[in-house]
C-alpha cells in the first residue's frame, strides 16, 4: 500500500510493524541483518539481541497518542506552527513502563 492511499489507524500501523519484524527475522540471514542493522541509529545493538536470546517480535510498542495534546501557535495571521505536548503524569507513566525491566 502506497503512503498516499488511504490513512492507517493505529492497531493497523502496530500489525504492520509486527508483520516487518516478523518477516524480518524468518527471512533475512543474521550476517545480512547485522549489516543491516549497522546502518540504523539504536539503543541495542543486534549481538546483544542475539546473544540475550531476546527476540526481535519481543520488543513492545507503546503508544503515545493517548497523552497527546495538539496546540497551535499562532506566529501571525498566515502563520502558525502546530505542536504536540504530552501532560507530566502520562509522561511519567510511559518513563515508567519503558524503564521497568520484569
């Protein structure tokens, strides 16, 4: 589906991505994806996937578009630029999740 045809909601985006992983880790041979992967800016390198053992479909999504908070700031009459602010709480929450390790 090209970018332009029609707009994926979120659970699509999250099935789209599981799907790429997927694919990704039943298809491409591990020297090809560390090569790969080396082109690619992280905070995990793929030996230390690897070699915990922890795979790729493993890595959890977290959504951020329920803390979003769209605002405008209004520049002058023709101009603007339209922000996203995330409250503290949610922000809290989401540090919390993706920092607590069970």
């Amino acid at each position: 589906m090209a970018a332009t045809e029609g707009i994926l909601d979120e659970e699509d985006l999250l099935n789209l991505i599981n799907a790429v992983m997927n694919k990704t880790e039943n298809e491409i041979p591990q020297t090809q994806l560390k090569d790969l992967f080396t082109q690619i800016e992280a905070n995990v390198s793929l030996d230390s996937l690897l070699e915990n053992q922890i795979k790729i479909n493993s890595i959890k999504s977290v959504s951020l578009s329920d803390g979003m908070i769209s605002d405008v700031i209004i520049l002058s009459i023709t101009e603007g630029k339209h922000i996203y602010r995330f409250e503290k709480d949610f922000l809290n929450d989401i540090s919390e999740e993706l920092t607590t390790f069970k």
